[in-house]
C-alpha cells in the first residue's frame, strides 16, 4: 500500500537541522520502505518533507513515523497523509487504457 506523507516544518529552522543527520542515518536504513522521499523547498530553503511509502499497512506506516527522529523530535507544525495507487509510470502495459475504460463505463 502507498501512502504519501507531505509534512510541514515549523517556523525554527533549528529544528530540522539538529535532527537532519539522524533523520538521514536512520532511512539510510529503511530505503526498502520508499517508493520516494526528499526535502520540500521553497526559494531554496527546506520547508519540509515529502515521503512516498510502500508498506503493508497504515500501522507499519505510523511505527516507522514514531521512530524517525523527524517525526519524533517534533520538526513538523504538521503532517497530513494520504493513501495512493502507483497509476504513472505503468508498471504493467495496459493498466491507463484499462482504467480509462472502467471511467468511460
């Protein structure tokens, strides 16, 4: 299951950066679990983050939040999660003509 995590930093950008090497160290670990992740910038500043998973479950989705340092040492003013379907680029050929035919039906 996917599920795209878009997290927004609070104002002090001392926050982020005290955790940014522990942040790092600790997916360095866990890339088996990204489909995509990477900093959100805004005239050339980090803003926050945006991070694509691929996991089984919501739960497994919130155990790995709890532990990275981001999420636990409170970086983020907030966080808003999403569920998604990998749709582009096709995994499998076929898969936009089949979907927009069941739109057209």
């Amino acid at each position: 299951m996917h599920f795209v995590v878009i997290a927004k930093d609070k104002p002090d950008p001392s926050l982020r950066l005290a955790a940014r090497a522990d942040h790092l160290e600790f997916v360095a670990g866990r890339q088996h679990d990204f489909v995509y992740g990477g900093p959100l910038i805004e005239n050339g500043a980090m803003i926050g983050s945006i991070l694509i998973f691929d996991l089984p479950d919501r739960a497994a989705l919130d155990s790995y939040l709890a532990a990275d340092p981001y999420f636990a040492r409170g970086v983020f003013a907030g966080v808003d999660i999403y569920e998604s379907r990998w749709m582009v680029p096709e995994r499998e050929a076929g898969v936009l003509a089949a979907e927009a035919e069941r739109a057209r039906a």
